[in-house]
C-alpha cells in the first residue's frame, strides 16, 4: 500500500466520523422535516444522479463546489450562493460569484484546488474532463458528488429539485421548479394552434467557417421549438455543425443568433447571408446566451421572450 493510498484513507475515515458529527449535531438547528427524518434514522439522503450514481449525504452541505456556470446558477436559483466555496473560471452569475475561489476551468481542473476548499458536495457536468478528473478522487476522500445532465428542460428542472434535495431546501426547489413548469405551460397554451415559423438558431462559428446550430435533442433546441419556432433544418444530429451554404440553401423564415448584436451584424452582412428572407424580412435577432447556452433558471425567461417576440399577436394582453 502506498503512502498516498493510505493518506487517502485516513482523510477518508475522517471526513466520513465528521460528516456523521454534523449531522447528529444538526438535528436541533431547524433542518428540513426530509433531512430530520434521515439523520434521526440513522442513514444519509440517498440520491441518484444522471449517471445513475448512488451519492450518499449525511448532512446539508455548507462548503459547495459547483463547477460549471448552469450548476452554479442552480444552487443560487436556491439562495444558497453563500454555501459555494469554489467554482470554475468561467462562471460569471450571479453578481458576487467573481469573489469565490477558482478551481478550473478550459484547460482542465485541478483535485488540488477543489480539496483546498474542503467541500462537503461537489457537483459537476461531464463536460471539458470536469467528472472523469474529479468523481473517483472526491469519492476516494469521501466528499459527495453530484454528476448532473441538462438534455431537456424538463431534466433541468429535475436537477433543479434534485440539488435542492441534496442541500436541504427540498420545498423551495419544488416551489421554484413548479413556478418554472407554470411558465412554460402558458407559453405552450399561448403558441398552440399558431404557425410556427421555420427558424435557425446560431450558437457559434468555428475557425474552419462552420457554424454550430441548436438542433433537437437538445434543450437550446427544445427551447426554441417551446417558444414556437420550428427547425429550419433537416437532418441536423448528434453533431451541431452546419456549413454557411446549408443554411443559405434552407432560407430560414427566422435567424436567431445566440450573441451581441455587433457580431450577428458582422455574420448577415457576409456574402448571400443579407439575402436570406429572415433578413430581408426583419426577422432576424439576437437571444442571450445566458439563456440559451446556460441550462438553468433563466433559460424559462428566455422561452417567454422569444415567443413573445416569435408570436406577438398570441401573447397581446398577457403580462409580461
């Protein structure tokens, strides 16, 4: 047995006897009826993340590391920005988030950055390396870890509730969630019965001049489609790169640009693109990214405004 094997260990057994501390110790510091329950049984929250992972919490977690902007934005959706004590570079809301610890990001992350932080929950998306560097060493530790997916809106929403069961605030997760559910159930009754314009949503460009598009199976895709739009494009699968030509070819009635209005500018005033008819017609616009690219909350914000502005005439005297 090496020596780093048996520190492991070690800190392992300990933060396991800590974790058990706390949460005896929490039962008279007004815990969730859920979390009572639990710690007064004897066991830990039990939860099933998107890998179909069984991650054991014996307590409300008060030091999170939440890697990626759409996690981050989950656990402050809860009011519990106060609790993360880690985050990857790039993540920039809600307002304060500047202030917290980094420990990634584009060129990987770092276990020695995120033990530093002494986390009792780590979550984390399997994008950029994020689970396949950190889920085995955290667990190897004894530190929780949530793997979470956003394929849909709807497992959005699921991670919303689910992170808001891993942290104790079970009700204000279902309360939050539900309120979200609400919001895309009027937006459906809204465009229900109204033609759907065929619509291209660009998401990026690439270096190689191809651009990268929401496609379905997606919940950027889902997003559009909810608000009342349709795919201008066939065939678009598992791989969101499109050539300018089979956008050209497929003269959306809408062009969506995920981005500055300074940089949709500089890619309609390309060759052929000024003569697509979502151009000619006034029917090309920006949407935010923070919206579309970032599974969270405030993507069912952006839903409502774009089939606001897709459907004027179907949302007339409905308040904003």
């Amino acid at each position: 047995q090496s020596f780093e094997d048996h520190g492991m260990r070690q800190a392992s057994t300990t933060r396991r006897q800590l974790l058990r501390q706390g949460a005896a110790a929490a039962l008279g510091c007004g815990l969730p009826a859920a979390w009572a329950d639990t710690v007064a049984a004897g066991g830990p929250v039990v939860l099933q993340d998107a890998l179909g992972r069984r991650v054991e919490i014996a307590a409300p977690p008060q030091r999170i590391v939440s890697i990626f902007a759409s996690n981050t934005e989950l656990v402050a959706a809860l009011g519990l920005l106060d609790r993360v004590v880690g985050v990857e570079d790039f993540t920039r809301f809600p307002p304060g988030v500047e202030r917290i610890p980094k420990v990634g990001g584009r060129l990987g992350f770092s276990v020695d950055a995120v033990v530093a932080r002494q986390p009792d929950l780590v979550i984390v998306t399997p994008a950029r390396q994020a689970a396949h560097q950190l889920v085995d060493p955290m667990e190897r530790i004894g530190v929780p870890v949530m793997v979470l997916l956003s394929r849909s809106l709807a497992e959005v929403l699921a991670n919303l509730r689910l992170v808001a069961r891993a942290t104790g605030v079970q009700a204000r997760g279902q309360a939050l969630a539900t309120a979200q559910e609400a919001r895309l159930l009027r937006v459906d009754r809204l465009v229900a019965g109204q033609p759907r314009p065929r619509a291209l949503m660009v998401t990026g460009r690439l270096g190689n001049g191809m651009l990268l598009a929401a496609r379905p199976g997606t919940y950027t895709g889902e997003a559009m489609v909810r608000a009342g739009a349709a795919f201008a494009l066939d065939g678009l699968g598992t791989v969101p790169q499109v050539s300018p030509e089979a956008v050209l070819a497929a003269d959306p009635d809408v062009l969506l640009f995920a981005g500055t209005q300074e940089a949709m500018q500089d890619l309609i005033g390309q060759r052929g693109w000024r003569d697509l008819r979502a151009v000619r017609g006034g029917r090309a616009t920006t949407v935010a990214r923070a919206e579309f690219l970032i599974p969270g909350p405030r993507t069912f914000g952006g839903v409502e405004k774009l089939s606001r502005w897709l459907h004027p005439a179907a949302w007339a005297g409905e308040a904003a």
